[in-house]
C-alpha cells in the first residue's frame, strides 16, 4: 500500500514534468522557423534590391521610348477626334513589361520578380507616360491648343468723340444693348477682344464673320485701333463701370477691333470668330460663338 504522503509526491512530480514538457513545446513554437520566419541573409537581400533597382529603370526607359513613339509616331497619323488611342496604347502597353523583363534581365534577377513587382511597375510606366505625355506636347516640345481669350470680349460704340461700352456681361456669350423706341445702335460698333496663346498668338488666322437676319459677312480686324486708341479705351465712358481698362492687351496677346458696321438695327447679331493654327503636330482650331442682341426700350404708360 502507498500511504498518502508519498501519492501526493508523485503527483506533484509528475505534474512538474508535464509543465517542463509543455513549457519546452511553447518555446519550439515560438521559434522563427515554425512561424515560417525566414532567417535574414545579407546576400539574398542585396541581389533582390539589384533586382529591384534593375526593374525600376527598364521600366523607366520602357515608358519614356513608349512615350516618344506616341508623340513623334502615332500622334502625326492620328486627327484630332480621335486622339482616345493616344493614351489607350501606351497604356495598355502595361501588359508588355513582364515579357520585356523576361527576355531582358538576367535569370539570377527574375527570380525576385513577383505579381507584386508587376503591380508596382504598372504604376510607375502609368506616371511616367502621363509625365512624359505633358512635356511633350506642351511648349517648347509641342503645340495642340489654340490660341484663346485673352480675357473677354466687349461691345462698344464709337460717334467719334466718345467711346461708350455696353454695361452687360460678355461672360455668357451675350451682350444685350437697349436702345431708344424705333431707334438704332448709334455710331459705329466696334468688337474688341485679345488672344492669348503659350507660344505665338500672331501666327494664328483669325476669321470673324456677323449674320444679322439670314445676311452674312465677313469682318476684318483694324489693325491700328488699339494703337491709336488705347488712352480711349482704357477711359472710355462706361455706362456701370464695367471692365474697359481690362481689355487691354497684354503685350505678348494679339488684339482685335473688328467695325460691326455703324447705326446697327434691333435684333439679333450674331458673331463667329474661328480660330486656325499650324500647331505641332496638328493644325489647333478654336471657335468662339458671340451675339448682340439690341432691343428697343419698353415704354411705360401711367394709368
């Protein structure tokens, strides 16, 4: 028989011995190779940030030769209204660069490259194109805008002494002139606006044409009238203080005075400015559509 003092020493022993056991267990499963922690190796790191390193600039050089045979390539064949293709190849293009690394860099490199390596240089050939794609279109690489307003464009009216601008906004197209019962625009009416261009505004061709009541024309700009009447324009009589002064060109813009003719009838008077340039590559358009609407006053009666 085992008294209860020596059962209770062996229990206490071999509890002991199950917490050592579970103890050393704990510490198997702690280790980093059972977490599937990889131990550091020194080498292994620096041929992977060579790898890195290697991928980052052919993805580089890929997006910038990719990016001028866009512009220099297919943006010469391609119009204008269809110029969607011009960011939907070079980008799809996306698909090419796992190839390229494959047939490019060394087999010691290509086993570092991962789906996330791919991921990472879709979006470095994306920046780098849309980068690329800003510089060369824009000046002093290329030129695929027209010139366009200055600032904006008034109505004004000339009786020889006195220059009177219209108090309506030019900012919605159209400037209304309110005129006597049964009368006319008195004097001559005078078109005046600037272009603004990022290269050279004066290399545009500038068309103006005025329909009034099925009747077309085709107005020239006088060349001299800023000239001869900046002092006027800029203290010209206005009838709420509207932006006369503003309307003088900056010395780089291209000004325009265009006579609309002289006592114009009421009614509609439609304006057509269109804008042509031999930009590079393309030829730039612009077209302004403008209109004076003068209507007669309305005459009150009291009752």
């Amino acid at each position: 028989m085992v008294d209860l003092q020596t059962a209770m020493a062996a229990a206490a022993a071999e509890r002991k011995k199950r917490d050592g056991a579970a103890s050393e267990d704990r510490k198997v499963r702690r280790s980093g190779p059972s977490l599937g922690i990889e131990s550091f190796d020194p080498v292994k790191h620096v041929s992977k940030e060579k790898a890195d390193t290697a991928s980052m600039w052919l993805v580089i050089a890929f997006s910038i030769v990719v990016s001028l045979m866009m512009r220099y390539v297919l943006m010469p064949n391609t119009s204008p209204d269809k110029s969607d293709i011009l960011y939907l190849m070079p980008l799809s293009a996306i698909i090419l660069i796992p190839q390229i690394h494959r047939v490019v860099m060394p087999k010691s490199f290509q086993e570092f490259y991962t789906k996330g390596t791919w991921f990472k240089a879709g979006f470095l050939h994306t920046f780098t194109f849309l980068a690329m794609s800003f510089l060369l279109v824009n000046p002093p690489m290329g030129d695929i805008v027209a010139p366009k307003l200055a600032s904006h464009w008034a109505i004004a009216t000339d009786d020889g002494e006195v220059l009177l601008f219209n108090e309506d906004s030019s900012k919605d197209g159209v400037i209304e002139w309110v005129v006597d019962n049964d009368g006319r625009l008195d004097g001559e009416v005078w078109l005046l606006f600037a272009l603004a261009d990022n290269v050279n505004s004066d290399g545009a061709e500038v068309t103006v044409e005025l329909t009034h009541q099925s009747t077309t024309v085709e107005l020239n700009s006088d060349e001299y009238y800023w000239a001869n009447n900046t002092d006027r324009i800029s203290n010209a009589s206005k009838t709420d203080n509207s932006s006369a002064p503003n309307l003088v060109p900056h010395q780089k813009d291209q000004p325009f005075a265009i006579n609309l003719g002289a006592d114009l009838a009421v009614g509609n008077h439609d304006i057509l400015v269109t804008i042509k340039e031999d930009g590079d590559p393309w030829e730039n358009e612009r077209i302004y559509r403008w209109k004076l609407v003068v209507i007669e006053a309305v005459e009150t009666t009291e009752s």
